[in-house]
C-alpha cells in the first residue's frame, strides 16, 4: 500500500498488520490507531483470556504490566497538555528530578 500524507504508517509482521497515526490529528485527521490503542487490544485479548479455561498467573502478570504501561502513556499525554505541547514536536519538560531527591543522570 503506497504510503501517502493523509495515511498512517503501516507496520506488517507475520499474522499482523498495524496502521498508526502519522501526523498529529488536527492538522492530519485520524489516519491511523496509537500505541495506546494497541495496548488496549492486548488488554482486552487477555481480559477474555482470563475469564475462561486460558486463565494463569502469567496472563495475569501480562495483564498488570499492559495496564501500567497504559497509565504511564496517559500520564504522558496528561503532562504534554499541562505543558501546552501536545499535538506538537516540542519535548514535554521532565519532573522526576522536582519530585524525587535525585538526578535522572545520576549524578
């Protein structure tokens, strides 16, 4: 599929084929799903998992790690509106070295 402005970029593996957001929405309009949206996949895959005879400790595990991988690119997303650089190619400023009594460097 030959790759266009207005279209997402288009990632193919074996048994998949992804399409993610290339541009920002409202300069671009929707062209594609977010890491987010994929992340929700999975999620909802092993929620369905667990509710049958596929249930396991490490399905379970997935499941948290999944989850907070989500809640860390929602608090993302929250940080970058706060700082006004969201739907923008501006880096959001970091805080772990505000809240936290040492240097992300380690120094």
């Amino acid at each position: 599929m030959p790759q266009t402005e207005r279209s997402g970029e288009l990632v193919e593996r074996p048994h998949i084929r992804v399409v993610f957001q290339r541009g920002f929405v409202p300069e671009v309009g929707i062209n594609g799903c977010r890491v987010e949206d994929v992340i929700a996949l999975a999620i909802d895959r092993l929620e369905k998992y667990q509710q049958g005879p596929l249930a396991c400790a490490e399905n379970e595990g997935a499941l948290k790690a999944l989850q907070v991988a989500n809640s860390t690119l929602e608090s993302r997303v929250q940080r970058r509106r706060e700082q006004g650089v969201f739907n923008t190619s501006t880096p959001h400023s970091r805080t772990e070295d505000k809240f936290e009594d040492f240097s992300a460097t380690g120094a």
